[in-house]
C-alpha cells in the first residue's frame, strides 16, 4: 500500500530509476502523482486579446504498477 509521502523509485517509463515522495494517491484510478517526476509541457492559449499563450509544466499521474516503494 503506497500512501502519500511514501518514497518511491519509478520502474518503467521516461524517468526510469528516479525516486521521489508521492503528492497524491489516487486509489480508484490506481494512480499517484510524484513530486518533481513525469512533468509533461501543455500549451495554453491566450484567453484575452493582449495576453500572451504560454507553456506550463504540469505533473501526470503515473500508474502504481510503475513504481516501487523505498525503505
């Protein structure tokens, strides 16, 4: 059971072998999101006429099969 604060090691994907501590679980879904970890770029518009779009960084949720706890 990984709850959050837990330290984990990521065993699959982009960040393979990198550990962090879980910000939050979602245990329906079976995912959780690790602080610093599988940041992906999203793109956003311009919402009004002088504002300038922008690219923000935003954290994806990984699958709990994909991590492993840390003692």
């Amino acid at each position: 059971m990984i709850k959050k604060g837990d330290n984990v090691i990521i065993t699959t994907g982009k960040d393979k072998g990198k550990s962090g501590s879980v910000e939050k679980v979602f245990p329906k879904e079976g995912k959780l999101i690790v602080a610093g970890l599988n940041i992906l770029k999203r793109h956003r518009k311009s919402r009004k006429s002088n504002e300038k779009g922008t690219i923000i960084d935003v954290a994806s949720p990984l699958d709990i099969s994909n991590v492993k706890k840390v003692k």
